[in-house]
C-alpha cells in the first residue's frame, strides 16, 4: 500500500463514509449502499478505490462479496499520523519550556509595573 494511494481515496466524502461503515463490520455492497443516493455501479466504483489503496478487502462467500477493513491498510495510514503526533508533542514540549522560561521574566515585568503604576499613582496624588 502506498500512503498516497491511501490519502487519495480517503480524499472523497462517500469513501470515508464507506470506511465508517465497514468499521462497525463488514458488509455487501448493497448494504454499504443502502444509506447513499447513487447506483450500486457507482459505490463499486469506491469499494474499487478503497481496496486499490490497500485500504478493504473483499473475501469470497458463496455470490456474495463482503468488505472488510484491511487492518495493514489502517495501520499504515496511523503510523504515519502517529509520526506527526509525535512531532506536534515535541513542538508543544519546546513551545512549554519557551515559556516556562519566560515566566521569571514575566513575573519580574510583572513586578516592575507595579512599582512603575505605584509611582505614577503618587505623583498624581502629590499633584491634587
């Protein structure tokens, strides 16, 4: 299975509702084509896609068809997603430890514009 393949058919809103459905179990194709306003030509059409991208098989039981998840197909795809999990959690560690460095800063700021407003507040009662 090639990630892009893979990326490409979960492009289209019917597939990924088509893999939705095949993750509660699997189904014919008319009963993955139950729910959706086209022919049962054109869902195939998906069905053909999806199994293309690795991402269902199809077994054989007497005429019918059945479609399944192909777990490789899924796991490929979270692999890839974990890989960018992982990224996104260092860049969020180094974003965290940005500004947990900046707090000392902060609170000093913090501190100087205290002393700033509470100079500037007895100047202006001098004043009246």
């Amino acid at each position: 299975m090639i990630l892009d393949d893979a990326f490409a058919a979960v492009a289209d809103p019917t597939r990924r509702a088509i893999l939705a459905r095949l993750s509660q179990g699997e189904a014919t194709v008319m009963e993955i084509a139950e729910p959706f306003a086209m022919s049962q030509p054109a869902i195939s059409q998906h069905l053909k896609v999806l199994e293309e991208a690795g991402l269902i098989f199809r077994r054989i039981e007497g005429t019918k068809r059945p479609r399944r998840l192909s777990k490789a197909g899924i796991d490929a795809i979270d692999e890839w997603l974990a890989m960018l999990r992982k990224g996104l959690e260092r860049n969020y560690d180094r974003l965290d430890r940005v500004l947990a460095a900046m707090e000392p800063t902060r609170e000093g700021t913090n501190k100087d514009k205290r002393r700033h407003d509470e100079q500037t507040d007895s100047q202006d009662r001098r004043r009246q």
